[in-house]
C-alpha cells in the first residue's frame, strides 16, 4: 500500500492547482485511511489547502477529483471522489493482485522497510533489580521494549538493546550478610534470584529483633564500594547468577539484550559528570547536597550528589547517556520506563541539554500505565508480589484448560498451550495504547472471539488448516491469475488490500513508538480473512483447479503476512 500512497501523492502533486504550496512529500505525509472501506483505501484532506487557494476544502477535494482523472490508471487506481472535505481513491483489484505477488516473492521479509537504513538506534527496556524476581510490573516495559525494537528493525534501522540492571545499592550489603550467615552454594547454584530473595527476606525478618544488622550489613557495602576483593567476587556471582536466571525468563518471553550494562558499569565515569556540571557553573550547593536548579523550566532542582557524596539514579543516568552517545553513537535514544518516571527523566535530558550536548534532544522517555486487575485481584503463589512467572504460568494452565475443553486430541497440546497463553497476556499488553493502563482479566484476555491474541493465533491456524487439506487433496497454492474470478471477489480483493498495510502501520507506530497500532492492524486483517472465509467457499467441491489454487495462494499469503505481524508482537504463530 505504501507503493500506492507514493503513486497518489506523485498524482495529486502534479495535478494541484497554481497557488499550492504542497510537496510530494508532503501530500504523502497528509494521506490517510479512510474511516469508512465503502469510501476507499487512500484519503487526501484538503483542509490545508484553503489557505493558500482561498477555497473551502470541499470544492477543492471537488476540483482535484476532476483533475486526476486522467492519470488514475497509471496511478493503479481504480476511482477518485471527492466526499466532503476528502478526496478518497481506490486501488484497483490489479493493483491489489500485485500486493499479493510481493507477499509471495518476499515471504517473512513482506513489510519490512529501508526507512531507517543506516541510522542507528538504543533501546533500554526491562532493567530489573539484580537478586531480585522479575514482576508484573516489568512485564510492560520488557514487552513493550521488545516489540518497540522488532518494529525498528522491520524499518530498517540498526537496533542496540540495553538492559540497564539495578546491580548497585546497600540491598547487596544484606544480601551478602545472609550468604555469609546461612548461605548455601548448592541452592545458590541451583535457584540464585528466588534463593537470594529468601535470603533477603529472612535478613528483614531477623533485622526487626536485632537492629544492628542493618548496621552490620552497611559495612558490608561499604567494603563492596571500596573493593573488598572477595565481596567483590560474592556480589559479582550474585550478579552473573541473577543476569543466568534473567536470561531463561527471557528466552521463554521471546527477549534479546545486546548488553547488560548495570548501574555499576557507570560508577568510574561519574567524576566526569560532576566535572563537567562544575566547568558549566551548573552545581549549586543546598543543604549540603549538590543540585542542578531547573526553576526556569518548571521543575524542582536535580540532585546530582548527596551530602555524604553519594551519587543519585540521575548522575547515574548522565553518565550512562554520555558514555552510549559516545560508544555507540546513536541517532535516537528510547528509555521504555513507566510514567512515574516522567519527571525525571525531564530533568535528565535538560541537565544534558544545559552541558551543552545538542544530542539531548535524541533522548526521548517512551512511558506507560500501570497494570489494574479486575476485582483487584490476581492468583499468585508467593504472597503479595505478582511475580511475572506466576502470570505466564497461570495463562499457560488456562489456555490448556480451554484446549482440552475444545480440542482434547490436539498435538502437542502443551507447547501450543504456552504459545496462546503467553500470547494473549502479550497482545493483551501490547494492543492497549502504552500511555493507557492495562485492564487484566483472564476472561477476556483467553477469549478465542474478541480482539484477542488467542483470536489472532486461531485465525493463523485456520488458515494452515485450510493449506493442510489442500496438500491433502493434491492441490497447491499459487497466485491467482490476472483474470481469475477471485478478484470479482469483494472480500478477496479487499483481503489482499489490507496484506498491503503492514508496512504503513509499521512505519506508523515506529513515529510514535506505539506497538498498539500494529496490535491493532493484526485485528483487522484477521477479520478481513474471516471475512472472505465466511463468504468464498476456498476449496470448493467442482470448482475449476486454478481457480482453487489461486484462492488457496491468497490464504497462504494472509497465513505468511498474519505470522509476520505476530513476530513483530512477540507472538508465536501456532499451526494448529
């Protein structure tokens, strides 16, 4: 569809009346979906127009659709009509058969895009807390992160993933306390984050009845901060360990990390921070603590050091941004972090903004909402904390539970049960705009018949289903003939129509860093399927062969292009 849009923009452009003051650029740029598929596949607003051709938009749009006329089959359009403000154009169905040939001849690699080719960008998503469980609360911004840099990718971009690890803090001082007091090296090596957490817990517990513990085990930090060589060596394998039992979540989720870079990593660059802050003039001593004063931009002051000159998540934070810039040397930064965070990293980026490096303005905070469960209750094993886990168990068990209520002789009931559970707390996720919270209930997120990722994952099926019988029956896919009665076909044609939208919505949800708009294709496109299933017998007893195979080509091409957006959701493809 993009090959289309570029066409009527060429189209439009050239056709525009004296006075104009559009490029092609930026006609393309205005195109949009009509509301209405009765309407068209290509919108043009005239409302920009009125101002430089003095006219009301509706007698512009009524202008220029006399005025294309004449280039529309060249264009590979069918029609133009103007309605109202609008301008909408159809593609015709040979335009829409080719969309189907590029499906064919690209494969996994339809609707992917050059968009972003040699432009580099970072993405730091999921930065959980080391000798910590992973929780409900990281599920957002791993997912979300994820599927953000699968898109980036599909446009073309070179993507670097950082896992920014909460790998500092006097949490290790208990930590390590507890190991040395009841530690056991087999459990360790067995279960290090939940064991490591029990550890943690029993310390509070004992903590409470002798409070020079706490005292005991901020030494213990303190020797870690100086470099105690065998603390040093016990926080690093409680490092390395946590990052191992990261890594298995992570395979299980679909999850990939270039780095793992912890706050640690940045302590030695911090001086440069402080430098750099003092040569501006920027530091300002207050209450013994030193700050940047950020009034004249509408926030509170960024503290940089505390009074005993501790270092703060901020400094940590300019000089994690200081370092990638010049490490890795990219052109966009993303930092998928829930909207509790959004102040400070307003204060982060002015902070760099202020030292100086005109790069700031490539940082850029992608927040969300929060998780709200119905009833405001959730079933979990382990207490109060919803463990992420937890949520991936229970919606495998509940999707098995649905299997073996609709299908009990299924294959490999158990892996397809995790693809459909997993996948529908994903979509669930992903399909609701990031900026929104997240309503979680089980029933509606296992619904095989709303917009749903199990609707989505049996309408892949589906499809597969259909190519199995053919095989079954001798007949093979191909693409339909230029003059096959398929694309007399209402349903067919606006099938292979909505094939070619992946790679707009791609492109769409790369501009705002929003998953949601491709979750949101993936809704439709199942639905025009449905559709043309509903109303095209494909394997039709009798029918003419070719006319059967060319059908059977148009199934397989929404079956390649379904899976390609799934990939993109971090969603597996189940075949039955």
């Amino acid at each position: 569809m993009i090959r289309s849009q570029k066409a009527v923009a060429r189209l439009i452009r050239r056709c525009l009346p004296e006075g104009a003051n559009l490029s092609e650029n930026d006609v393309f740029q205005l195109l949009e979906r009509p509301q209405r598929e009765d309407h068209g596949d290509i919108a043009f607003p005239c409302f920009q127009l009125a101002k430089s051709l003095k006219k009301a938009p509706p007698a512009i749009a009524q202008d220029l659709a006399g005025r294309v006329q004449g280039g529309l089959a060249e264009a590979g359009i069918e029609s133009a009509v103007h309605t109202g403000p609008y301008l909408n154009f159809r593609v015709s169905p040979a335009t829409a058969l080719g969309i189907l040939a590029e499906v064919n001849e690209k494969g996994t690699d339809f609707g992917k895009s050059q968009e972003g080719a040699g432009r580099k960008i970072l993405l730091e998503y999921s930065s959980p807390n080391v000798a910590k469980e992973l929780h409900i609360g990281h599920f957002r911004t791993t997912m979300l992160g994820q599927s953000i840099r699968n898109l980036y990718q599909a446009a073309g971009w070179n993507t670097v993933a950082v896992n920014h690890l909460g790998d500092w803090g006097s949490q290790f001082g208990k930590v390590a306390w507890a190991y040395l007091r009841w530690g056991s090296e087999k459990e360790l090596e067995e279960s290090a984050v939940s064991y490591l957490v029990k550890l943690y817990v029993r310390f509070h517990e004992e903590s409470e009845k002798n409070p020079d513990l706490d005292r005991e085990a901020r030494l213990l930090f303190k020797k870690i901060e100086e470099g105690d060589p065998e603390l040093t060596k016990l926080w690093k394998r409680f490092c390395d360990l946590s990052v191992r039992d990261l890594e298995k979540t992570y395979r299980r989720l679909g999850v990939k990390f270039d780095h793992y870079l912890g706050e640690s990593f940045y302590f030695d660059k911090i001086d440069r921070v402080v430098d750099l802050l003092r040569k501006k003039n920027l530091l300002v001593e207050s209450e013994g603590a030193q700050i940047v004063k950020l009034d004249d931009f509408g926030m509170p002051p960024c503290l940089v050091l505390t009074g005993d000159g501790t270092t703060l998540y901020a400094t940590r934070d300019i000089a994690a941004a200081l370092w990638r810039k010049e490490h890795f040397g990219f052109e966009r930064c993303l930092y998928v972090v829930g909207s509790e965070q959004t102040l400070h990293f307003r204060q982060v980026f002015k902070v760099l903004e202020l030292l100086g490096m005109g790069w700031a303005g490539e940082l850029e905070h992608v927040s969300y909402g929060l998780y709200r469960f119905k009833d405001g209750k959730f079933s979990t094993r382990r207490g109060r904390v919803i463990l992420l886990t937890d949520v991936v168990d229970e919606a495998r068990d509940k999707a098995l539970e649905v299997i073996n209520a609709k299908n009990p002789n299924l294959p490999r009931k158990e892996e397809t049960a995790e693809m459909i559970g997993l996948g529908a707390v994903v979509f669930n996720d992903l399909s609701t705009d990031r900026v929104k919270d997240v309503e979680f209930d089980w029933d509606r997120i296992l619904d095989f018949e709303g917009d749903t990722g199990p609707y989505l994952q049996y309408t892949h099926a589906r499809a597969c289903s259909i190519l199995r019988q053919a095989r079954a029956k001798g007949l093979a896919p191909r693409l339909p003939s230029a003059g096959a009665a398929l694309l007399s076909q209402p349903s067919a044609v606006s099938l292979m129509k909505q094939l070619g939208r992946l790679e707009p919505s791609i492109l769409g949800a790369v501009r705002l860093n929003k998953p949601s708009i491709v979750a949101g294709y993936a809704i439709d496109l199942a639905q025009s399927f449905n559709s043309f299933y509903r109303q095209v017998k494909v394997l039709e007893e009798g029918a003419d062969p070719e006319e059967v195979k060319g059908r059977l080509g148009l199934v397989d091409g929404f079956r390649v292009v379904l899976a390609n957006t799934l990939a993109l959701l971090c969603m597996k493809a189940p075949e039955e």
